[in-house]
C-alpha cells in the first residue's frame, strides 16, 4: 500500500469521527450580548481579513459537501460530489455559495481567493483519494 493511500485513508477516518461538530458549526454571531456560543472552526486564511471572525476551515467545507449537508443547496454528495467535480459541472466557488446558503459561511468568504483556493484543493484531494485502484 502506497504511503499516500494510507494516509488519505486515515484522513478520511479522521475526517468521520470529527462530522458530528463540523456539521453543528455556525458563522460568527458579532452581536453575542446575547451569551450564544460559537461554535464555528477557526479559519487562517480569513482570520488575515478579520480582526475576530472565525469560520469553517476549508477542508471542513469540502467535507460537509462530501458528506451531504448541503444536498438542500444542491451540492451532491459521495461520488456524486466527485463525479461532478471531476468533469467540471461542480466547482469549488459552488460549493461555498452553497455553504453560504446553509448559513456555514459568511458572504464575504467568495472574496477570499485563498480560502476558495484552499476548498479547491480538499476537492482535489477527495478525488485522489477516491481512486484507490493503484
């Protein structure tokens, strides 16, 4: 089994485990008088272009997609998501706006070239290691 293989396995296992909160995560609320939490993952790539914003990482992103939360945004999941992507009827910039529909990410993250970059590139990495036929 190539290094590669093994690794894109146990990401994938990992990536499970971690679905449940990753699903739960919701965009920053900048008015928390209210004592809401939350709960949304730090991103480092947006943190450059606000001062306390965080949201979903972009491997997150990805992984919501590929997992099916955003079905209602009409992002297809599982090798669907990837088939889709594969042939060019899918991009990285859709499944975001689709986020954004889902209320996991801000408006202002289609500006970030960088976190689309990053969210293109989870895409290209679940395609990968949807290929194990090596």
């Amino acid at each position: 089994m190539k290094f590669t293989t093994l690794f894109n396995s146990a990401l994938i296992i990992a990536s499970i485990a971690f679905i449940p909160g990753i699903a739960g995560a919701q965009t920053t609320n900048t008015n928390n008088s209210g004592g809401q939490i939350n709960t949304a993952v730090n991103s480092n790539a947006l943190r450059k272009n606000s001062t306390e914003a965080s949201y979903l990482q972009p491997f997150n992103t990805a992984f919501l997609a590929y997992q099916g939360y955003l079905k209602e945004q009409g992002i297809p999941s599982g090798g669907a998501l990837i088939s889709a992507y594969q042939i060019g009827s899918l991009t990285a910039k859709d499944v975001v706006q689709a986020a954004i529909r889902a209320n996991k990410l801000p408006a202002q993250v289609l500006n970030d070239s960088s976190y689309l970059n990053a969210v293109e590139s989870q895409l290209t990495s679940l395609t990968n290691t949807n290929d194990l036929s090596e």
